[in-house]
C-alpha cells in the first residue's frame, strides 16, 4: 500500500464565488511520482468526511474526479463512500485503484470512520490511498488535530486514526517571520509539539509513505520540542523515515 499524505493538491478552486475543477497542483511532481505507483485508472473512491452531507460530497467528488482525469489520468468510475454506500465497504474498497480521503472536519470524519471499521478493510488494501487534509490527518496512528479557530481550543485534539501511517501532519501551513507571536493558535500548536511532533506541510506540499520510507516534497517544516524549523523547501524532497521519531519525547499520549 503507498500513501499520498497531502495538504492539498489542488483538485478545484473558487472562480467568481463558483468552485470549479483544475488540473492537480504539480509543483512538487505529485502527477508523475503518483503516475509511478499506479497500475491502472479503472475506480476512483471518494471517502467523504461528513456521511450525510451528500450534495456537499457530491460537488466535491466530481471536482477531484474531473481533476485527476484532466491531469493525465483515466479513471473510469467514480464511486463515492458514504451512509448511501457504506454497507458495500468491502467490495468498494477491494476493487479501488485509487481510495482518497476527503477533507473537512477531522473529528467528524474519524468518527464515521470508526463506525464502518474502515481501517480494518484498508489494513487489506494494497493500492493507492491519498489522504487530503482532514484525510490526511486520519491516516496516522495517533492524530493530532490542532484548533483551526479559537471556539476549537478546547476540543479534543488527540485522537486514534487509522493506523495506516506514523506521520503527523498540519496541512495548509503558512509560515510568518512573526510566526512564534502571531496569535494564540500557533502558540498553542507549538505548546502541543512538546507532545507529540509533526510536519507542517504547505498547500502543494505531501508526504510519500511507502510502507518502509516516508519522503517530504515541497516545503515542511518541522515542529518538535516546542519549537519549529524549515525542513524542506518547493521542488525539494527530504528524507523524513526516522525524523518524527527521533524528535519524540517519551511522554505518553
């Protein structure tokens, strides 16, 4: 199984206050390394974050659908997973080429994750997952979720995930030359890297985890011990297999 832990890949954007599909973002050569992992482009499955949010999921699907067919690939079936589906679990899943991992909100998405015991059916799958996101996040053991808005600084932040991945990731990182007293979400996050380390990856940015190595393309940045640093840069890739563990503190989760 090789998985794609992405920010975000750059599938649609917002034209006019109208969300259309574009080509993936190739900045970081995501077409041509996932090219070089994929057999064949006969299933695409959509893992929604929200089981019941459908016309939201099924904007969504199409776009990302469209958006890899546009860039070189050719799928032909899009199959979105959720309450509409879920009781086919099994069988959507064993005859995925690609399974990818919507955003949106972490907690939610975990949630309904755990009540489909989708990681025991993907701990068979052996193709393509790419998570994006909230997708992302999930892929991990141990998931940090850090607070997005201030109304969040109290919610749960650590959770199980599914277990596909030991990478930790905040997506859609931004840095600043100001970044340490910007405000008090990033404090906190540099508080919660005490605890658990993880890579802040930029939107266009992703992590290759292929069972054995996990490499970093495209800007990250590294935040362990309370304090963060640029570990990779655009049109760059690192090397990141022992990296988190060798940042991480013995304290327990």
């Amino acid at each position: 199984m090789i998985k794609f832990i992405t920010s975000d890949i750059g599938a649609s954007k917002t034209v006019d206050a109208v969300r259309t599909v574009s080509k993936l973002d190739n900045t970081n050569h995501f077409i041509e390394n996932l090219q070089k992992y994929i057999t064949e482009g006969e299933n695409f499955v959509f893992v929604v974050s929200d089981p019941n949010a459908y016309e939201i999921s099924d904007t969504y699907a199409k776009l990302t659908f469209d958006s890899f067919n546009m860039s070189g690939f050719n799928f032909k079936n899009l199959q979105i997973l959720d309450s509409r589906t879920d009781g086919n679990l099994e069988d959507i899943i064993k005859n995925a080429s690609i399974v990818f991992l919507a955003g949106g909100n972490t907690l939610t998405q975990m949630n309904y994750f755990n009540k489909i015991n989708l990681s025991s059916v993907l701990k068979k799958y052996t193709e393509i997952i790419i998570g994006q996101s909230a997708g992302a996040l999930n892929l991990a053991g141990e998931v940090y979720c850090s607070p997005e808005t201030e109304e969040e600084i109290n919610e749960k932040r650590y959770f199980k995930g599914l277990g596909l991945t030991k990478i930790n990731v905040e997506p859609h990182f931004k840095n600043s030359p100001n970044f340490e007293n910007q405000n008090i979400l990033n404090k906190i996050r540099l508080k919660d890297s005490k605890k658990m380390p993880f890579i802040a990856i930029t939107d266009g940015s992703y992590i290759i985890d292929d069972g054995k190595n996990q490499t970093l393309f495209g800007e990250g940045y590294l935040f362990s011990k309370g304090t963060y640093s640029q570990i990779c840069k655009d049109k760059q890739s690192l090397d990141v297999t022992n990296l988190l563990c060798a940042s991480q503190q013995t304290k327990s989760l």
